[in-house]
C-alpha cells in the first residue's frame, strides 16, 4: 500500500513483514467496524512496545546518571516514557493520518487523541522490534526521543501539569482547584475515564485517560493552555 511505504520513509525503517506495521496502526475501532476482515488490533504490541521503551530508556539513564539512585531514575524515566512524549512523537510523523480506524472513533476526533496517538507509537515500537530487533527498535527511539530523553536527563522537564496549575491558581489563597470525574466510557478493560477540572467551582477544562489521574493531568494541561496563551 502507498500509505505504508510513506509512512515506513518517515520513520526511517523498511519493514520486512509490513503485516506487523498494519497491525501497529490498526486501532480496535477499526476491527469493530470490520468484523469480516482478517485483522488483530495494535492492543498486544502496545503491550510489548511499553515494556521494550521501557529497557531502552532505562538503560540510557543507568548510563548517563550513574548518580542516581533508583528512585530518582524511575520518576526521571517516568517523565519519559509517558503519553505526553508519546503522543509528540506520533505528531511528529502525522501518525495519525495512517492509522487504521472507525469511522465512529474518527468523527469524535480519534486521529488526535492523545492516548490513541502514543498507544501506537508504543505498538510500532514493537511490530519495529518484531521485524529488526532491538538495535532497530532501540534506533527508532534515540531517532524520535533522545531530544527528551536528553532534556530529562539532565533535569530539565518541565513539572507537571497538576503542580502548574496549582501554583498559579493559589497564588491567591482564597482560590480553589477540583478535580471530578463525570463519565467513563469503553469497555471494562480499556475504561476511558472523563474528568472535569473546576477553577473556583467553574469549569475550565475537561480531560480524558485510561486512568483518573491521566484524565486529571491532561485536564489540568487544557487549563495551562487556556490560561497561559
């Protein structure tokens, strides 16, 4: 397919097996609508791909902060391997254009979709190890994510969304800050929460993740933008 050789050009990796890349960019969506087709979703390799990112990240902090104690490494390799990383790396190579998806899922904005975006990225990164091995997989993240593996490295990442917030919004003693979950939706195994941030009792933001505290964080994130464009 065209679509394919486009996107395996701006990843820079030749796929052997280009059923392996399909199925990276297949989301569940899609098979839900295609029941009569052959096809698995990327849920497996998002599976994989996480637990490989994971090795390679953290052998570069193992590495580069042999200071460090083990705590400190696991919140720094946290701030790394994490949706926000993920999702910048999937609009790098406008991933979302590639992926296989419903048409239900497309029409509420699914090809931007934070948690969609970085679960493929984590799917790729495994169909990638699949096909090449480690060293091509590993290639593939220093290639999109050294910038930030770099940045947190040497201590640089920015706090998170929820600590923002809160220290602009307290500034004044009197102002308060809500979290407050108002929906969930998806199946049991793959539960989206949705949470609404309230700023003195009124809503500015609303965020969506596989966990509360996801949902919560990219809740605040909205408020940042909001408050700080």
């Amino acid at each position: 397919m065209k679509e394919l050789k486009e996107f395996q050009k701006k990843i820079g990796y030749t796929f052997q097996d280009e059923k392996l890349l399909r199925e990276a960019l297949t989301h569940t969506s899609y098979i839900n609508e295609n029941r009569n087709k052959n096809l698995r979703p990327n849920e497996r390799l998002e599976f994989l791909g996480d637990s490989i990112l994971g090795v390679v990240v953290s052998t570069y902090l193992f590495e580069k902060r042999k200071d460090l104690p083990e705590g400190e490494l696991s919140k720094i390799r946290a701030s790394i391997v994490c949706e926000d990383s993920l999702q910048l790396v999937a609009k790098r190579l406008d991933a979302g254009s590639y992926i296989y998806m419903g048409k239900g899922e497309e029409m509420t904005g699914g090809r931007t979709r934070h948690s969609i975006l970085a679960d493929m990225v984590e799917a790729l990164i495994a169909a990638i190890y699949l096909d090449g091995g480690m060293k091509a997989a590993s290639k593939f993240i220093f290639l999109f994510m050294e910038d930030v593996m770099k940045r947190a490295t040497k201590g640089d990442m920015d706090k998170d969304y929820k600590t923002r917030l809160q220290e602009i919004v307290q500034q004044k003693p009197d102002r308060s800050i809500e979290y407050r979950v108002i929906g969930e939706k998806g199946p049991d195994h793959r539960k989206i929460f949705v949470v609404e941030l309230l700023v003195d009792k009124k809503q500015v933001a609303v965020g969506e993740g596989y966990s509360k505290k996801e949902a919560e964080k990219q809740a605040a994130k909205k408020a940042l933008q909001l408050m700080l464009s």
